[in-house]
C-alpha cells in the first residue's frame, strides 16, 4: 500500500487472503480464474496484453489492473490516477 498525503492511492495485492468487493458475492482475490471477475459484473474486463486485464468499474474512472497467469489471478493492482 502506498499513501500520499494520508490517502490511500496504490494498493499491489498478491496473496489470495485478501477479497476486493467481498460484498459482492464473495468478490474475487489472487488466485481465483479470471473468468470469476466477468461474472461479478462489476464493470468493464478488458484484455490489454496477454496475461494483463483492466477492470474499469462503473462507478470510477480508475481502472484495477490485473495480472494472470494461465488465466489465475496473480497480482491486483491500483493506483489512482487523479
């Protein structure tokens, strides 16, 4: 995590402990199949480059970068971009 006058801007999460939109129907964490974000319908997937996905959420304008191997979730990344 990475703070920048005392507001949350970068957040890299690599171990599968932790659920991002855990309200969500569970939401989903490193490790699940990257197909577990398309059915949360939780924005727009976006392929960028093999093995890297953008999430743009409805409600944002930042995007959540994810990074897979063997379509698993290896890395989430954000950072804001305001």
């Amino acid at each position: 995590m990475m703070f920048t006058d005392g507001v949350l801007t970068t957040i890299s999460l690599a171990d599968n402990r932790f659920s991002l939109f855990k309200l969500k129907e569970g939401g989903f964490k490193v490790a699940n199949y990257i197909n577990r974000v398309a059915t949360l319908n939780l924005g727009e997937l976006v392929l960028r480059k093999e093995g890297e996905y953008w999430l743009r959420l409805t409600h944002m304008d930042d995007a959540i970068r994810i990074l897979t191997k063997n379509n698993l979730i290896t890395r989430i990344i954000y950072v804001e971009t305001n």
